[in-house]
C-alpha cells in the first residue's frame, strides 16, 4: 500500500501528527525526496514551530532552491530576521550547485532591517540577473519605502524595464506611507496616462492622499472609474471612500456610500461615527453608535474614542457616563492607554476635572499623553496652580519628559490673569482682555515654535513689563529650560530657571 505523504503533509494540523508523519517519513526512507522534506519543513512553520522546521531542514539530505526558499520564509514569517539573513549567506556561500531564484530574493528583503543590508542584497539580485524580474523589482520598491528611503525606491521603480499592476500599488503605497502625497498623486495620472487599470489595492492606496491634498476631485473621478469597472461594491473600496470623503467634509457623500453598502464592517461603521465627529456632528455620530449596536457589529476601542470626543465637544454629560460605563464594562479602562486618555480628555472638556482625575488615577499605565491631558484639563478650566503642580510632579517623581504638546498643555496655566496687575479703572471683562493680548506672550510662544529647544529668546517691548507677563514669563523659562530676555521702556529683565535678574523689583 502506497501511503500518499504529500497530502499528508498538506492536511495534518496537529504538530504531534506532523512529528509522527516526520518519524514515518525517516522510517521509509522517503524523507531523502526533496519535495517531502520541503513540504515537512513548510507543515512545521505553519505550526509555528520553527525549531523543528530548521531541524527538518539541517537533516534534509537533498536541498533544492525550493527548500532553501521555504526556510528562509519560514525565519521571516516568525521574525527570525538575523537567521533569515544567515541562511541566505549560507546558501550562498555553501551551495555551489543550487543558486537563488527569483522567489529567494523577494522574501529575503523582508528580512533587511537597515538600509546597508538592503543595498547589499539589491547589488546581489543584479550580480545574479534577477533585478529585471518585475516580481524581484517590485519587492525592492517595497523594502526602499519600508526603510524610508524614498529616492532609493523610485529609482529602483524608475529602472524596472516593465511595470505591472503590482509594481504601480507598490510605488502608490509606498509614497503615501512615507508621506509623500503629491508625489503620489503624480504617480497616479501617470499610471492612468498609460492606460493601466487599477484595483481595489490601487484604489485604497491613492485615496488617502485626496482629502490632505484638498483634492475632491481626484477623489470623485476615482470614485467614478470604480463604479465603472464594479469595483465600488468591494468592502475594502467602500470603506476607503467613506475615509476619503470625511476627511474632505463631505459627510453627504460619505454618508451615500454608507447608505448604499450591501455589507458593512467595524471599520465601516468607525469611518462614519469620526467622520461626523470630527464635524462636530455628535448627534448623528450617537445615532450611528446606536445603528451599529442594533446591526450586531461590536464597537471596539476606536469606537469609543470617536465618541468620547464628540461628547465633549456639546457638553453632553449623560452620553459621556453612558460611553465611560460602556468602557469599564468591558475593562477596557485598564489596559488601553488610548482609551484612558480619551476619557480623561472628556471629561476635562465637560469640566469634571475630579472626575477625570480619578480616570487617569486608575490607569494602570500612563504615558506622556496621559499627562499631557491632565494638565490641560486642570489649565482650560481655570486651575492654574493644579496645573502646574502636575507639571512639576510628572518630571519630579515619575521621571516624564516633557514633549512639545506638554508646552502646549501647561502654558495658558502660565497665563492665568492675576487682575491685580490691572491698574486701569475698567470692568472685569476688559481687565481679561488687556492681560490675554499683552504681545510680549505672544511673541515668547512664537519663539517656542519657531526655535530648536533650549535656544535663548529675545524680546523687545516699548512699554513696561506687566507683573502678571512677569510671573508667566518665570515660569515659561523654567519649563522651557530657556534664557528669555525682554528688553522693556524700564530695564532688561532676563529670566533663566524661573528667576528673573531683577529680582521681581522693576
């Protein structure tokens, strides 16, 4: 009785079955066929026991390209980079009789994690002919734009004697991810120019690039070429001009795609619910919260976040306990720092800073976004001390680096008016009005954003310093960790570590 091992092989599920064909195979000499001992090798990766699958391999007594193919996959299936990268070295440095093919180097550029590795492996499949293979070629585009080098990819893209569908995605994809969407919206005409057509891959590359371009009408005329060649009814492609057209605020559009999907998803619905949020929209976006539960589709995390900020843009308190309870249900709260944050940025908003202390208090782990959104939540709500003794406590004892946006949060606490600096006879609306526009804040802020860190800054005023200026602009310094010196109609004042050299007398 002949026992049929390859579809053995291709059915086992099991990696104790797969261990026992292993033994069979030795036991009957058949492990000696090349195309047994690859297929063995390939059953034990889909296992995920890439252990066994290099031993398979290193007892493999006849070792065709295929096998050699099958291992190194295996390695970078698994994340094994360095050993993926060794094998194709000993392939090459051990195998005289078998030389790699045009399906070794497309995986083994999966494995290249710096671009020195990729350029050696890009010169190795042009020493051995395979540069010309667009399957190779497209691969090499491929890993270019992973390690960020732009130029490297379109020139390897530029030199491909033939371009297939899947070269065009991969040069479209590409510069999108590395945030070149001009570029990529070129590479768009010029793919059309030439007459080659596009698919849903195509499709949900070029579209993110419509809405940051303020391009409607690229989007539109995309949108149009799907409809004619019946692609607007894939899932991925709807989703994808749901995005395009929130983003662009063209929420009616959005919402005619929505309205007419046959089959919607999680990331339908999340498309929609931000769209609408981020114009404001909330209670539509509540609406639609309530659709999708009713669809059977169950929100996750990012649902959650849409919301929560939606809530607190109108003020809608009660909406905003039903989310949070919807959230700690789920234990949501104690193990995703984005939804953390976000409802402690809620709640700032609807002004319960007790309440989202206690959110973040809870967090089990915190980052510097999570402090970033306490501090503006005790400053936008007129806790200026609060404010700043977080600031103080986050780099005191929990060792945070402050970041840029933390600046941005702790700053108006440097500008909480103090009326008694005001010495004009004017009502209490005016004296806010006269601190909130003095211009030496104004100029210290653009010199934040417009200077590298640390670098001193240098005002010149033609009025008197107000004291309420003077306070904010200690602090600024000590936060900042700059030298700020403001020359008034009186004296230069130079602040540094929150002092000032004129010792608070002017």
């Amino acid at each position: 009785m002949t026992v049929d091992f390859g579809r053995l092989l291709l059915s086992c599920a099991t990696l104790r079955l797969a261990r026992s064909l292993h033994a069979l195979l030795v036991v009957s000499g058949r492990f000696h066929d090349a195309f047994l001992s690859t297929k063995l090798l390939n059953l034990y990766s889909r296992l995920g026991d890439v252990p066994s699958a290099a031993l398979a391999f290193r007892h493999a007594p006849s070792k065709s390209i295929i096998t050699w193919n099958s291992m190194i996959a295996c390695y970078v299936q698994h994340g094994f980079i360095s050993d993926a990268l060794a094998s194709f070295h000993h392939l090459l440095t051990s195998s005289p009789s078998v030389r790699p093919d045009c399906f070794t180097f497309p995986v083994t550029v999966k494995a290249c994690w710096d671009l020195d590795w990729g350029k050696r492996i890009h010169s190795l499949a042009f020493k051995f002919g395979f540069v010309w293979n667009v399957f190779v070629s497209a691969s090499l585009v491929h890993m270019y734009f992973r390690l960020g080098s732009t130029d490297d990819a379109r020139k390897a893209f530029e030199e491909m004697p033939y371009r297939d569908l899947g070269s065009w995605n991969a040069m479209l994809s590409g510069l999108c991810q590395n945030g070149r969407a001009a570029e990529a919206a070129d590479v768009f005409e010029q793919m059309m120019m030439l007459g080659m057509p596009m698919d849903k891959v195509t499709v949900t590359s070029v579209l993110p690039v419509c809405a940051p371009l303020q391009n409607p009408l690229l989007g539109v005329s995309i949108h149009l070429h799907c409809i004619k060649r019946c692609l607007d009814s894939d899932l991925f492609v709807s989703n994808a001009f749901i995005d395009m057209y929130a983003k662009s605020g063209r929420l009616e559009e959005a919402q005619r795609v929505f309205d007419g999907m046959g089959e919607r998803d999680l990331v339908t619905w999340n498309s929609i619910i931000s769209g609408y949020e981020q114009a404001g929209d909330v209670s539509s976006a509540l609406k639609l919260f309530d659709g999708m539960k009713e669809s059977g589709v169950r929100p996750d995390r990012l649902t959650l976040v849409s919301l929560a900020s939606a809530i607190a843009q109108c003020g809608d308190d009660r909406n905003g306990q039903a989310v949070h309870g919807y959230i700690l249900r789920r234990g949501w709260d104690l193990y995703d720092i984005i939804v953390g944050n976000a409802i402690v940025d809620m709640y700032g908003k609807l002004s319960k800073v007790k309440v989202a202390h206690e959110v973040f208090s809870r967090m089990p782990t915190r980052d510097v976004i999570s402090w970033n959104t306490l501090i503006t939540a005790y400053s936008q709500n007129g806790l200026a001390n609060e404010a700043i003794e977080i600031y103080d406590h986050m780099q005191i004892h929990e060792g945070i680096v402050p970041i840029q946006g933390t600046l941005a949060s702790v700053l108006p606490a440097c500008a909480h008016v103090d009326f008694s600096f005001v010495l004009q006879d004017v009502e209490e609306d005016e004296k806010e009005h006269i601190l909130s526009s003095h211009s030496e804040r104004l100029a210290i802020a653009f010199g934040i954003i417009s200077t590298l860190p640390k670098t001193p800054i240098q005002i010149y005023k033609n009025l008197r310093v107000c004291g309420d200026c003077h306070n904010a602009t200690k602090f600024i310094s000590r936060i900042t960790e700059r030298e700020i010196i403001v020359r008034d109609s009186n004296r230069f004042h130079h602040f540094k570590e929150g002092n000032c050299s004129c010792g608070d007398y002017w």
